[in-house]
C-alpha cells in the first residue's frame, strides 16, 4: 500500500511540474537569456529555445536529482557587464529559490542592484569582476563560501554573512582598515587574502588567531612583515599555510611545525627569514604533503641530515632552494627523500649540492612529474637505466650543473612524455640522441652551452618542439638545409656554433617560427628575399660574414620586434624599410654603415633601445630622435658625427615603462592537496632572455632579464660632437648611464645635471669643458663612476660626501686648475689666476698664445738683423740670392 501512495505522490508531482525542471524556472532562464545578450540569432546558449521544455538539459544549468529544481547556474567568463550597463539586476534570479551554486566569475560587473534572497544559496562567486564593494545582497542563511577575489573590492562593511565558512578575496587592493569585519566570522574555515600587496597590520594577524575553526589560511604576497605571530603557534586547526612573498624576518620557529601537528601544506618562500633551519623540525607533521622554502632574501642554512631523524609524512611536492644546504656535510643530497616514494614535484635548484645525479630520486617515485636540480655542484655522468620508466615526467631540469659525458642514447624512451628537458651549462658531449623524436609531447629542450658535436639533429622535427636551444656548442655544418615541411619550432637558439654556409631556405619549413638566433656562427652571402615571407618577430644573426643590402622583402616583416645584425659587412650604405612600426630593438654595431642617420628610422615609434656603435656615420645627430617616444636606450659611440647634441634628446625615456619579451619554458604543473584554495607554486623555467650590451662604469657590460624593465641611457662618445652640453639633458631622470666623453664639447656642466637622480655611471671625460663642477652633484646618491678627467676645469672639487667620497684622482686628472681632495690642496692656488671662461668655453688659452707668440717674433727677427750686421760674408751671401730672385728689393734698398 505504502509503495502505491508513493508511486501515486511521483507521478502527480511530475503532471503538475512537467517532465524536467518546473516551468517557472524554464521561464526565467530565458529571461536571463534575453537581458544577458542580445543576439537575434541565438548564438548564445542555443539550448536554451522555447523549443526545448526541460531546462535540466541546457547548457551551464545544474538540477536537484530529487526536486529537479535549478540548484547551480554557472555564468563565468560571460563578460555580461559588456552588454548591458554593468549592473546586474538580482531579482532575475529570485524564482530559483533551490539554487545552491551562482557562479558570476568575469563578468565586468559594477554593481548588483536588489536582494538575492535565495536561502538555498551556498556558494556564490563573484569574483574577476569591477565590484567596489561586496554588494547589500539581503539574508543569505545558506551562504557557505563567497568569492569576491581579482576585483576592486575596498569596502567590506556589508560582510555579514556570519555563517560563512570560505573566504576568497584575493587580489581585491584591500586596505588594513577594511579587514576588521573579518576578524568576526568565526565559522570561517578557510580564507585567502593573498595578492592584496598592502596589507601589514600586525594587529590584523594577531586577530586572526582568535578564528579558532580556521583550516585554511593564504596571506601570501602582501607587505606583512616582523616575525611570524606568536599566536600562529596556537592555530591547531590549521592544515594548509602560506605566509609566501611577504617581509617575514627572524629565524623559522619549529614550534611553527611542533604546535600545528594537522598541517598538510606549508609555504614559506621569498621572505627574509635569517638564521638557520633544522628541516627535523617537521618530524611530527605526519600529515605534511606540500613543503615550500624558495626565493628568500637572505641564504638560510638548511640542515637536513642533522639531527638523525626520520620523517613520518610522504610528500608529494618538495621545493626548497637557494638556500646554503648541509654545509656541514659538504653540501649532500637530502637522504631523507630517500624513504619517500609519492613525490610529485621536487625543487632543489640553487643549493650547492654536491654528489652524483640522484636517479634513485626518479627509481623511488616512478609517478613525479617535475624534478629541478638546476645550478648546484652535481657531477659525474647521465646514466640511466634502461628499464626506467618516468611515463608521468613533464619537467626535468639539471642545467648549470657538472654533468660529463653523453647523453643517454635511450633517454627518449625513459622520458616519452616530457615536455620540458633543460641540461644547459653542463659538460655534456657527444651527438644528440636520436630517441627524442620519440618524446612526442617534447616542448621545450634545451641542451645550450655545452659541449655537443654532429650536425644539426634532424630527429628532432617533427615532434611538437616548440621552442629549441642548442646555442654555444660545437655543432657543424649546414644549417637546415634537409629538412621537411613541419609545425615545430617558434623559438630557435643555434648562436656560438659553428654552423656555415648561406642561410638555408630550409629555414621555410617551420612555418610558425617567431624567433631565430643564428648569431656567432660561420654564416656567409646575403639575407635571402625568401626571409620576407616567414612571420618573424626577432632576427639575431650577429657575429656572422653576412652581407648587405637587406632585401626589398624584409620589409614584409611588419611584426618584427628585434633585429640584430651588427658585426657583419651591412654597409657602406643600407635600406632601412619605413614601416617597422612593431620594432623595439634595432642593433647595428660594427656594420661598416656611412653618412648620416637614416631618416626612415624615424616612422619607428616602438623603438626602445637603438644601437649603431662603432660605424662610420657622419652629420649630425638629428633631432628627431627626440621624437621616438619609447626610447630608453641610445647608443652612438665610436662614430664620426658632427655638431652639437640636438636638446630634443631629453625627451628620451620619457616614455611608457617597456618590457623585454622572455619566453617561458614550461607549462605549470600544480598539485592540489584535496583543500578548496591552496596549490603549490606554479613550476616554470624561464627561457633566454633579451640581453643588452651598454657601456656603464666604464667597461662593457651585459645585461638581461628583468632589470632591463629599468634600463635607460645614452652613450655619445668617440664622436667629433662640438658646441655646449644642453642643460636639458639633465631632465633624463630615468637614466642609469650617460657617456659622453672623447668629443670636442666646450662650456659648464650644467648644473641641472643634479636632475639626473638615477644615473650610475656619468662620465665627461676627454672634451673641452671648462669652470667649476656643480657642487650639488654631490646629491646623486646613486652614482658609482664619475669622470670628468682630461678637461680645461678649475675650482675646488665638490665636498668628498656620499658617493663623491668614493672617487679617487683618476676622475680628474688633466685639469690643471682644479683642487681639493683627492688632488692637491687648494691652498696652492688661492694667488693663481684659473683660466679666463670664454664665451664659448674654448679651453686653449688663446690671449696667452697671442702674446706669447708676438713676443718670440719680435725676439728672433731682432736676432737675425744683428746677426747679419755683424757677419758681412754671411750677409752678402743672403742678400744675392734675395736679390737675384727679387731685383726690385735692390732697387727699394739703394
């Protein structure tokens, strides 16, 4: 009977509510439908049409399996707020009274106008989105997690859900002031507030530790800085921790580790901790999967082997590097990873470890998915065995290490489904193994700056290798020039080989490359016109024999961003194409280049950084240099140019800050540890980097990476440049190095050079310049070369303080007429007359000259006339031949 009633009680349920979800709810999706987007053609959720009764079906759209009512939505990376005003109107949504689950992630919103008042709703995300505020939503009794994070969120006053239990406000700019309504939820379970990059209340975390049912906590990348709150210690409940990027000093605490004995995830990386840490310390976190210790600012010394201990977890991720480990034990290998076999990922680059390449690492833990044990110490050869089978490795890193010998000539069937293979900066020898064609899913291989011979390994087209550097080894032959048609390779290093030959048409093949570096090889002829027809974005073919011109083709290369051509045989003339509107780097040093600056170069309004050093270009320099507005680096030395210095070059690095591309070499592997917010770090291996040769205190230098996002300077030197140094030079304010010594530059240094607040290297010496230097140039604290040596300057010597107290006699030798330390006191001088200052700063004193010359000719004509009144022979000698050659003196003497 009781089976009847129920079949009875379904079977009604389903004639009033219709076979799928109730027809209100149907209704009310197409409304959304219609004031989400407004295409007429229904491009937008196709399944969702008046045609199709069961909304259960449709697309992003979740039913109860019970009520078959709504119970999640999910709305994200819809970018809503672009068709509309921005405003989401909540009452859209109040049918849906089962809804347990709203995602609105990305949708540029500005604001929720009404009450949602579903009290089903548990989780709501409205994170990635314009929100000023956590919106005035009305009652939500269900709300269990709320996620507002990657917005703009400020204000936290309508936070009053007080049963909520996860927290996510990551990357929201939040103020300290605004935690506070926080710190009164005490059901949260979890909370993240990382990525807010302000936020450093003390009292703030010390009132974190009053939330006693905390589980998660991530305070990651912010400014919070001290010792890590002693309350921390107390926080029992906490099983995942990251404290990672911020300014955390002092020792690491073990009772960190002693007191939270329910920890499963720990981050402790980039912060300055000092001191040193006993990694014994973990020996009662049994539940431990995920350890991170990366990137601190100071090298803490690590100590795994002492105490004896043995550890009672089994990790899954392991990342600790930069660190001064087991110096007792000259640098050993961790042996406590000998006993752990569930390692997914393991970080130990930059340790100094010494020993063997640990392979029982990858034998005990046959499913890790990344190993980097780049930059120690560790030697000996590549062996591996045979039956290894590493089927779940994706990265493997051992570069800059002391690796000898070859590579393994099966290793392409030991690592079948790597992506990223680095070995770079060892001793390695040999061929390149054929078995990589076997790695299929091979992204990234670098094998540069070793040893390896052969030619160029054509096993390895083919593959899906996207990016290959075999740069600085000693690899021969024709380049490319058998290779079939293929997808591969859009970044391709082959520079400091000894490759030959013209540049091979089989370049053709690789249709996607976007970078090549063929740079210090043997390569001959031209740029072949074929080159146009290729989508490069960075040409590197420096250090080569190739000569000019460039084809007419080139030009095609509308997207080309760098270009390096220099020491080759470009010149004496060469076409610059008037459309590079993309290109940022153009380096021509040493090309045999004449005449002046070409004029094209100035429609290219991406520039930043223009290197013609060491040609023979003549003229002035132009004005409209001034005019390229990304300019931060410009580079004329060793040239014969001519005239003043144009005053439109202060408007150089004035522009936009600019970055230099790099290419990263993996793809992130993250491991999640079963908790809502946390992953270990993402794990990346960056690729070359775009270097930059600019002489900065006084020798050539290098430089790559990050530090060029803040590079500017100018370096005129060794030209035949005349006239006064413009005083607007010194609104260069960015500027890290200005050089313009060895020209024919007359007049003061300007006193608005004090303006030059970044400069490092400042150098004037070998010109003409005269009077005092500035003695405000003492407040340029950041100068570390200062030469005004071989000039016509006088007066005292500004005040030996900051950095002028580092400056020895050298900086200012050749003037005479200067004093003070580190030369001769000025005592000597206080009766002597400097230097008259004339108004166009000449150097040579001319007046003295004058009279000093006048003087000796009246001196030794006198000494002739005496010589011959007394000497008759001699004068009658004389005056025969004058007058056999002039007779008309014989007629003016008698």
């Amino acid at each position: 009977m009781m089976k009847l009633i129920n079949w009875f009680t379904t079977f009604a349920f389903l004639v009033t509510r219709g076979i799928g979800c109730p027809l209100e709810e149907r209704d009310a999706l197409l409304t959304i439908k219609a004031a989400f987007f407004s295409d007429p053609d229904g491009a937008t959720f196709p399944s969702w049409s008046e045609q199709s009764l069961n909304c259960c079906d449709w697309e992003r759209v979740g039913c109860d399996n019970s009520t078959l009512q709504v119970d999640s939505l999910d709305f994200h990376w819809l970018y809503i707020g672009r068709g509309t005003d921005k405003i989401l109107n909540a009452s859209l949504f109040l049918p849906f009274q089962g809804l347990k689950m709203l995602d609105l992630n990305q949708n540029d919103l500005s604001d929720i106008n009404g009450r949602l008042s579903l009290k089903s709703l548990r989780t709501l995300n409205l994170g990635r989105n314009q929100l000023k505020k956590i919106p005035s939503l009305g009652d939500l009794p269900s709300l269990r997690a709320l996620d507002m994070s990657n917005g703009i969120t400020k204000e936290l006053s309508n936070l009053k859900w007080t049963g909520l239990e996860t927290l996510n406000l990551e990357n929201c700019l939040l103020l300290d002031r605004a935690l506070m309504p926080i710190l009164r939820m005490k059901s949260l379970k979890s909370l993240s507030l990382a990525l807010n990059k302000e936020l450093s209340s003390q009292n703030f975390l010390t009132g974190l530790c009053e939330l006693g049912s905390l589980e998660e906590l991530n305070i990651a990348q912010n400014k919070f800085d001290g010792e890590i709150p002693q309350c921390f210690f107390n926080m029992t409940s906490i099983r995942a921790l990251d404290v990672g990027s911020n300014l955390f000093r002092g020792n690491i605490p073990p009772s960190l580790f002693s007191n939270l004995k329910s920890l499963e995830y720990i981050n402790l990386s980039n912060n300055m901790f000092d001191g040193e840490f006993l990694l014994s310390s973990l020996a009662n976190n049994s539940r431990l999967e995920v350890f991170g210790l990366v990137g601190n600012h100071f090298p803490l010394k690590i100590e795994t082997e002492k105490p004896t201990w043995s550890p009672p977890f089994q990790l899954k991720v392991f990342q600790l590097s930069g660190c001064i480990l087991n110096e007792e034990s000259g640098g050993a290998i961790p042996s406590f990873l000998l006993n752990q076999n569930e390692l997914l990922s393991v970080r130990l680059d930059g340790n100094g470890m010494r020993g063997s390449l640990p392979i029982w690492l990858l034998e005990n833990n046959t499913n890790l998915e990344s190993l980097d044990i780049s930059g120690n110490n560790i030697s000996g050869s590549f062996d591996l065995p045979v039956s290894l089978n590493m089927t779940h490795m994706r990265v493997f890193s051992a570069s800059n290490n002391l690796i000898k010998g070859s590579l393994p000539l099966h290793i392409g069937c030991v690592f079948s489904n790597l992506s990223v293979f680095h070995m770079a900066g060892n001793q390695l020898v040999g061929i390149i193994p054929s078995s990589f064609r076997d790695m299929m899913e091979l992204h990234v291989l670098d094998l540069s700056n070793n040893e390896l011979s052969g030619e160029f390994p054509e096993s390895l087209v083919g593959i899906s290798l996207w990016m290959l550097k075999l740069s600085n080894n000693n690899l021969r032959g024709e380049l490319l020039s058998k290779v079939k048609i293929s997808r591969s390779f859009g970044y391709l290093y082959l520079g400091g080989n000894q490759f030959e030959g013209v540049i091979s048409p089989g370049l053709l093949s690789f249709p996607n490359l976007v970078y090549l570096d063929a740079s210090n090889n043997f390569l001959r002829g031209t740029i072949p016109n074929w080159m146009g027809d290729l989508d490069l974005g960075y040409i590197i073919l420096s250090n080569n024999s190739i000569q000019g011109p460039l084809p007419p083709s080139f030009c095609r290369l509308s997207g080309l961003q760098y270009l390096d051509l220099s020491h080759n045989n470009m010149g004496p003339r060469m076409s610059f194409c008037s459309n590079m509107f993309m290109l940022q780097h153009l380096h021509l040093q040493n090309t045999g280049l004449v005449g002046p600056l070409p004029e094209s170069i100035s429609q290219y309004s991406s520039l930043i950084m223009l290197d013609l050093t060491n040609n023979a270009l003549s003229g002035e320099i132009p004005p409209w240099i001034g005019s390229l507005g990304n300019m931060k680096l410009l580079l004329l030395k060793g040239n014969r140019l001519e005239g003043s210095i144009p005053r439109q070059l202060c408007r150089l690095s004035e522009g936009s800050s600019f970055f230099f591309p790099y290419v990263l070499g993996a793809y992130p592997l993250n491991y999640s540890i079963g908790l809502s917010l946390f992953e270990s770090n993402d794990y990346s291996f960056s690729s070359h980097l775009m270097e930059v040769s600019f002489v900065s205190k006084k020798r050539q230098e290098s430089y790559t990476g990050s530090i060029l996002d803040f590079m500017s300077g100018m370096d005129l030197s060794c030209n035949k440049l005349t006239g006064t140094i413009p005083p607007e030079l010194g609104h260069l304010s960015k500027a890290l190095a200005l050089n313009l010594s060895h020209n024919r530059l007359i007049g003061h240094i300007p006193e608005t050079f004090t303006g030059l607040t970044s400069v490092e290297s400042l150098d004037l010496s070998h010109n003409r310049l005269d009077g005092p230097i500035p003695p405000q140039l003492v407040g340029l604290y950041r100068m570390s070369v200062f030469s005004v040596a071989h000039n016509n300057l006088s007066g005292r010597i500004p005040e030996m303080k900051n950095q002028f107290g580092t400056f020895g006699e050298s900086s200012y030798e050749g003037n005479p007429f200067l004093c003070g330390p580190p030369l001769r006191s000025c005592n000597w001088t206080e009766q002597a007359t400097p230097p008259p200052e004339h108004g166009q700063g000449s150097p040579f004193p001319w007046d003295w000259f004058g009279q000093s010359f006048a003087g000796s000719f009246v001196i030794g004509f006198l000494g002739v006339v005496v010589f011959l009144c007394i000497d008759s022979h001699y004068r009658d000698m004389i005056l025969g031949k004058v007058y056999q050659h002039a007779p008309f003196l014989r007629k003016l003497v008698e």
